[in-house]
C-alpha cells in the first residue's frame, strides 16, 4: 500500500506534529516511535505511564435477542460467564481449533462487543457473518466509528482519576465503566497489552484528539508507538497474531488453554478438534527463550533447531530493555518445554545456542 492509500486513526495529525515516524502496519499509517525513542517509552509504561493509540484495532457489535448465544458460537471462551460491565480474553477459531484472530469480548446490557486486530478485520467478519445462520442478531462493524486510547503503567490509576467522575481505581481487571473522561463520552476498561496496571479508553473517533491532549504530555502521559507495545508485550509474554500465534495454532498449543471452555454447554467453532486435541495431548507447546551468545539476536522467521532438526522459527525476538537481553518465543516439542532446555537458532547462517525459559519473562503487575 502507498501512504496515500493507507488508512489514518483520528490522531494521525497529532503523531505527525509530535515527529513521531510513521510506518505502514495492518492498512494504517502508525507511530512506530517518538522521538525519545523505544527504550524511553518502554521505560515511562515500566515506571511511570504511556499512552497509545491503538484506534486501528477493529471493533464489532452483536445485538438482538440471541446475541449471546451467538457469540458463544463463534468464540471459545464462556459468554455466558460474563455479566454487564466485564470483559473477557478469548478467540475466533477455524473448524480445526487454530487461530482465526485473538479477541477481546465485552459484555454490556443491551450487546456484545468483540475487539479484534486489525490486520484481520476483514478476515474475521467474513468468518463471523458467514456464522449467522438463522442467529437473530445485528451485526455491526463500528471499527470507524471508534478510537481507543491505552494508557498502560503504575501511575495510570493516579494520571485519569482526577479526569472522570467514574470511580476507576474500583474498576477490577477486565471489568469497564461507561462515563466521561476529559469532558468525552467513554467506556473505560482495565485491561491493555503490557503487563502493567492500566486501561483502555474507548470513545467515539471525533473525541479521540480531545482524550489524548487530557491523558498526553509533560507531566501526564508518555506518547508510546507500536516498537515500545511490541517490547512491552513480548516481555510480558503476551501473543501477537501472525508470529505467536496464527491458523497453525491452538491456544492449547499456544499455553493459552484458560480460554478454552469446551465445558460452557453451547457448541463452538473449533470444539471438536480441541476435544480430540486434548485427549490426545499437544505434540509443541509455544516457550521463551533467551540467546547465549552476547550480542546477537533472534529474531522472526529465523530458523529454530532441537537436537540438530529443525523445529520452528524464532516468533517474536528482539532485545528489551527491562530484561535487557536478546529474548523471544518459538515452538517447540513438548519434551523439549521445559526451562534450560537447550536449542539453537539460526543467526545468518551460524547457529548460534539459546535456551528455554518460562514465561513471562517479566512479572505481570496488573491490578486484580
């Protein structure tokens, strides 16, 4: 896609006059960094607190009477366990039990909302409406409609308490509030992509300029681009669609099996595979590691080796400040899943020694 073709969040003028450096990911045009940098960023969500624009992810509404029943169908995570003002952590699933995309599901009176990642936007409403059936539900795609705002770090309680009258420090995790921030129409929810404390504002994309001014700045806000989220994420041991996780994989696989409910009592997309998949038990299971050899990274796509034979690629690697050494992610079989066992990747031709470590690899401080 050429820069003109690529889509722009409400905040793109703002990024620009901030110099942040624009790069082309999932059909928009993103800040990658500002220019404090990576490592700055990374460090103010550790320490203190950074806001991203994360307005590109993609935002779908269920209404109408079967509403939840719907939902149950097309995720894999129990609905029905929800009640108005939470929020889950779940998946869109193929018939063989592996990843359309990961997803968020809200919960509130009147719909559901499921919030998805916008490389496959596309991709998951063909599979959602092709779903439908005889289902009575509206589905809406309000992607465009929407903006969202993640302010993430131990300081983000203290930095939009004094903006609201919603009571946001008795939010518990994965709960939401709808209410005003900074005067704009809003539903705030205490989840994010990090590890750390923090929430996720989602307001109607004609505020988003109003919300970010309230929340960013000196003495507020650290604006963070999507290197500072992918650092933050991989240290946390978070998945990202289309390295860690993809339509190879199950979340069993994938060490995400808590958002498996094949005992919720309503048949869903995928169940039959992930029944017969943990009967049988997993053949790789989705682990950390760290590279040996100082000063050279692992990183996506390169070759991952066991015992001389090749077992996967590297998923996610990079070098990270807080941990700050080479880590990553990769497949490996299930004998080999444990912490100090040894592998090797594929560094430009030499293959260099790496080891197996539990993840996450740095402790997650979300509030519960």
């Amino acid at each position: 896609m050429t820069p003109e073709t690529l889509k722009k969040t409400p905040l793109h003028a703002v990024h620009v006059a901030l110099g942040a450096k624009m790069v082309a990911y999932a059909g928009f045009e993103m800040p990658v960094t500002y220019p404090a940098g990576i490592s700055a960023e990374h460090r103010a969500v550790r320490e203190a607190v950074g806001i991203f624009d994360v307005s590109h992810m993609g935002e779908f509404e269920v209404s109408g009477p079967d509403r939840n029943a719907f939902v149950q169908r097309v995720t894999c995570n129990d609905v029905g366990a929800l009640k108005p003002g939470q929020a889950q952590y779940s998946a869109i699933l193929t018939d063989r039990g592996t990843f359309v995309d990961d997803c968020l599901v809200y919960r509130f009176d009147d719909r559901l909302m499921l919030v998805v990642n916008a490389a496959n936007r596309a991709a998951d409403w063909e599979h959602i409406v092709e779903r439908k059936g005889g289902a009575n539900v509206r589905l809406k795609d309000v992607s465009d409609d929407v903006a969202l705002l993640a302010i993430q770090g131990p300081k983000a309680e203290s930095l939009l308490a004094p903006l609201t009258t919603l009571g946001v420090a008795m939010i518990p995790y994965y709960h939401f509030a709808e209410g005003k921030v900074a005067g704009a129409e809003v539903f705030v929810s205490r989840t994010g992509y990090t590890g750390e404390d923090g929430f996720e504002i989602y307001c109607r994309a004609a505020d988003a300029e109003q919300l970010w001014h309230a929340l960013a700045g000196p003495g507020r806000a650290e604006p963070c681009g999507l290197g500072a989220r992918d650092t933050l994420r991989l240290e946390a041991g978070l998945p990202l669609y289309g390295n860690d996780i993809d339509d190879t994989v199950t979340p069993y696989e994938a060490g995400l099996s808590f958002i498996v409910k094949l005992d919720k009592g309503a048949p869903f997309t995928g169940e039959a595979a992930l029944k017969k998949q943990k009967l049988e038990g997993v053949t790789r299971r989705l682990v950390g590691v760290t590279v040996l050899e100082r000063k050279v990274v692992g990183r996506h796509g390169m070759d991952v080796y066991v015992d001389g034979k090749k077992v996967d690629i590297v998923r996610s690697g990079t070098v990270t400040p807080t941990v700050n050494e080479a880590i990553g992610t990769t497949y490996v079989p299930k004998g080999q899943a444990q912490p100090s066992a040894k592998l090797e990747i594929d560094v430009r031709g030499k293959r260099v020694p790496a080891e197996v470590v539990k993840l996450p690899f740095v402790p997650h401080r979300t509030k519960r």
